[in-house]
C-alpha cells in the first residue's frame, strides 16, 4: 500500500540549507518510506508523541503516520546532532 507524503512548510524550508548529494539521498528515503513502511514498533520515539523517526546516513527523517488517510506527513528532517531540539513545538 503506498503512502502520500506531505511536508510542514518548515521541514521543506530546512531541506533547501542541505548539500544537494545529502538531499538526494533524502529523497530516495523519503520515497522508499511511501513505498513500505518500516515497522512503526521501532520506528516510534520514546514519550508520548505522535513521531516516529528513520535514518538516513547523518540525518534524520522525522514523521507521523496517519493510517486513516494513507499519508506520512514528514514534520522535520536534520542532522542528528539537532533535529530532536524544539520537538515539542512542533505538535
């Protein structure tokens, strides 16, 4: 079952700083996730939110899955000394 992807205005806004080979590595993952999703057990991040977060070299895809509406909505994405600052903000 393929998922659509939605981006908040700011993960969009943050993707433009990155060096072009990092974005195209992000955007391979990103569609991967849209194709099959990993396993929303250990994907979850710790606490009570709705984010589930996925590696991509240095960085980090953060995203919430809405199975009602078959679409991941990518909240943040970031290197991974900084992406989990602010988090709760972003809810």
């Amino acid at each position: 079952m393929k998922y659509s992807v939605e981006f908040r205005p700011a993960a969009l806004r943050n993707m433009k700083k990155f060096p072009k080979r990092v974005l195209v590595r992000i955007k391979k993952r990103i569609d991967e996730l849209a194709i099959q999703l990993p396993d929303p057990k250990i994907t979850k991040m710790k606490g009570k939110n709705p984010y589930h977060k996925v590696r991509c070299g240095d960085y980090r895809i953060l995203y919430e899955i809405h199975s009602d509406e078959l679409c991941i909505l990518i909240v943040k994405v970031g290197h991974r000394k900084d992406v989990y600052r602010n988090l709760i903000h972003l809810h």
